[in-house]
C-alpha cells in the first residue's frame, strides 16, 4: 500500500533558523506530490506542488522544494524561517490515475521568537 | 460565499445515532472531496465527486458511511449507526476542475465526537 513518511512530528526551532521537513513516500510509479499547511485556526491550504519539469519547485512564503526521485523523497525548505510559519505542515502525494491524495501524519513546527 | 464551507463546525453525538454532515464548496467548482483526520493522522481520503457523480469511494470505510452530491453542488456525507472509532475531523475540500492534481481548497471541517 501507499504510504506517505514525515519524518518528524514536532520540530522546535528560534526565528532565523533554516529549515528542512522530511518527506518520503512508498509508490514507484508516477506521482504527483504536495506540501500543504494548516496554521493555527485555519484550514489546510495548498503550500507548493510539484507534477514534472524542474523537481525544484517554489511556493508562497518562500517555501521550496526538491524532488528526488531515486529517493522517493520531497523534502520542504525555507533558508529563514519567521514567527508567522508555526503551523502543521503534510505532505501528501497522489499516484498517477488516482483520485485522492495519500497524506503524511503531518509535522507540528513551532518557531520560537 | 468565497471558500469551502462545512456544518456543522462541531457535532457531538451517542453511539448508534446517525449524523449528516454538510459541505458547500466553491462556487463553481467541479470536483468534491470528503477526508477524515484522526488525531495525529493526516487527512485520509474517503470519496470524490466530479459534479453530481460519485467517481471513487473506495475510501469509505464500511457501509455505513455513504455521500452524495444530488445536485452537483453541495454535498452530505451521513454516517449511520455511529461508533465511537467514527470520532475525528471530516473535512471537505474541493477544486475547479476535475483533473488530478488540481489545487484542493479545504473547509475548515467539521469535528465529530461519538460518545
């Protein structure tokens, strides 16, 4: 089965500091992936997607990031993280053909001022 | 209204009743999802609508829990005989065009207690 792997659910770290949320999935075949975010009182909303092209791919708030596809992996990155990022992150991956999308458990950050 | 919309916000409910939860998207979009988050869990996938036709419902998880979308807009998801594990957010999401992959926007879902 599909399985999606974040690897840390809470991640603590002080304004300024750089950040990389880990994301690894199981499906071989072709995917679609995603980073959504939910902040604090709101709803999820989409970060950044990437389909094909340049596995570098950017999103609002200065989030990036990268496919690797010999690692199954689409890591999240922001260089300098704000107060205003604390929220939960998903990362979530749809395979090709499909309908829904298969999310991760989600990563809590909290950054702190 | 300007985005996904769900109702009840909260609805707390004994064992065995069953629940009607309600989802009206964005205006003008085609495609409809239903997801249930557990506590701690992300999103998991229940069921789709490309307007008013079911087009996967491989997610639900028995037959209890059924949707649907008479009209190509709003949607209900019911859970009958309701059980305690059925506890968690049902959030509805939905997106402009029935393509893969579309952008999903989210509701702020509707938090469900079975007591």
């Amino acid at each position: 089965a599909q399985s999606v792997s974040q690897h840390n659910h809470h991640v603590i770290l002080s304004e300024a500091a750089s950040l990389e949320l880990g994301c690894n999935y199981s499906y071989g075949g072709t995917v679609n992936l995603f980073w959504y975010v939910q902040y604090p009182g709101q709803h999820l909303q989409l970060l950044l997607k990437y389909f094909s092209g340049d596995p570098l791919v950017k999103g609002i708030k200065g989030f990036e990031a990268e496919f690797i596809k010999s690692k199954f992996s689409f890591n999240l990155r922001k260089p300098s993280v704000q107060w205003s990022d604390t929220a939960e992150y998903f990362c979530a991956v749809r395979r090709g053909g499909a309908d829904g999308l298969t999310f991760g458990k989600g990563t809590h950050l909290i950054i702190q001022p | 209204g300007a985005g996904v919309s769900q109702s009840p916000r909260y609805k707390v409910t004994k064992r065995g009743q069953d629940v009607a939860l309600r989802c009206d998207p964005i205006s003008g979009h085609v495609s409809l999802y239903w997801y249930r988050q557990a506590l701690g869990q992300g999103p998991e996938f229940l069921t789709y609508f490309n307007y008013e036709a079911q087009q996967d419902k491989s997610g639900l998880p028995n037959d209890r829990f059924s949707a649907e979308r008479p009209e190509g807009s709003i949607s209900t998801l019911t859970i009958q005989r309701t059980e305690q594990r059925d506890s968690a957010m049902y959030r509805c999401a939905s997106s402009l065009e029935p393509s893969h992959g579309e952008k999903l926007f989210f509701g702020s879902g509707t938090q469900l207690s079975v007591l």
